[in-house]
C-alpha cells in the first residue's frame, strides 16, 4: 500500500535542498538518509534522500542527482510516496494512517449515526475527517482527541463528542448542485 509522506515544497538555496510539507507521524523513518520514495507524480525513477536537517523548523531534504536550484525547483508540489506493509501500524497506538480511517462509520456519544469517512483532509493546523453524512452533505470534523473520544477499528466506527454547532448546518457543507438558468450576472 502506498501512503503519501510528504509534499516538496520551494528550493532552498542553491545545492539543491528542498523545504518538505511533512505529511506522517514518523518522519524519522520514512524521509531518513537512504529512504527510496515513489513520486506523484510518478517521476522515471524514485527519489532517494540523500540527507536531511531542520532549518528554522522546517525540514530540508536533499535527493542523490539533485544537485542545483533548477534541479530542486523542477520537484516543487511533489508528492513523496512510501510502500508500506497495508497490515503494518503506527508505533503510537493514538496514531493512525488515513486508509485506516477511511470508510469508518461515524457516531455521536450516544450512537446516533453521522455518516461515513470519505477522506482525511491535511490542511494547515490540523486533519480533519471528511465526513459523508446521510443526507449527501459533508462534516468536516477535526481529528483531535477532545472530539473524536474512540476509534475502533475492529468496529468500523469512530466515535465524536462534537461540540455545539460543529455537525449543524455550519458545521457542514453541501455538495453543490448546477444551477439553473443561463448562468450569467
């Protein structure tokens, strides 16, 4: 199975180091001197980190064949690409990988039923679960402890404590439908 890692951002410098959008809870592992990386996307051959450092909080990696600005900026907007075992597990047993959220029902502390996980979304900040709801809209939920209590994976379920107003209307959105009429102002 493959699970994105990371997202290649601007050059740095002139050698041919990248900044990365670190996107995995263990990049001590996945981006380390050596790791071999799939791209999407997909480039001839994977990408082969040759060293990485933090520099002022963001992390700096540098490819084998990499070697100059030009080189590093033809990478921006990348996405770095683990194979991963489908059955493996993250060490902390708090973390999860995406696919294994993905399609897990959704129900509220006392099992009213929310809807399903489409996707997870990676913005800035913090993940939030996509959540298909019955009715066809969309909840964003974020992933954090306070509001979602449970994940069971035995179960298919995951369970939300959400605070008020989070799974009202505000709190989703809807998928657009076309509008009618000739579309102009």
């Amino acid at each position: 199975m493959q699970l994105v890692v990371a997202r290649i951002g601007r050059a740095h410098g002139i050698k041919g180091e990248v900044t990365v959008e670190v996107r995995t809870d263990e990049p001590e592992m996945r981006l380390a001197p050596g790791a071999v990386l799939a791209t999407d996307p997909p480039r001839p051959q994977p990408l082969t980190i040759e060293r990485g450092r933090v520099h002022s909080g963001r992390l700096l990696l540098r490819f084998e064949g990499v070697h100059d600005r030009a080189a590093a900026e033809a990478l921006r907007n990348t996405l770095l690409v683990a194979e991963v075992d489908p059955d493996e597990q993250p060490e902390d047993p708090e973390e999860f990988y995406d696919h294994q959220l993905v399609d897990l029902d959704v129900v509220t502390l006392d099992g009213t039923s929310v809807g399903r996980v489409e996707e997870i979304a990676h913005p800035p900040g913090q993940d939030l679960l996509v959540v298909r709801r019955e009715d066809g809209s969309e909840a964003l939920i974020p992933f954090v402890s306070e509001i979602v209590p449970e994940v069971d994976l035995s179960a298919q379920r995951l369970v939300v404590d959400p605070p008020p107003g989070l799974l009202d209307e505000g709190g989703s959105r809807e998928t657009p439908a076309p509008e009618d009429g000739d579309g102009g102002r």
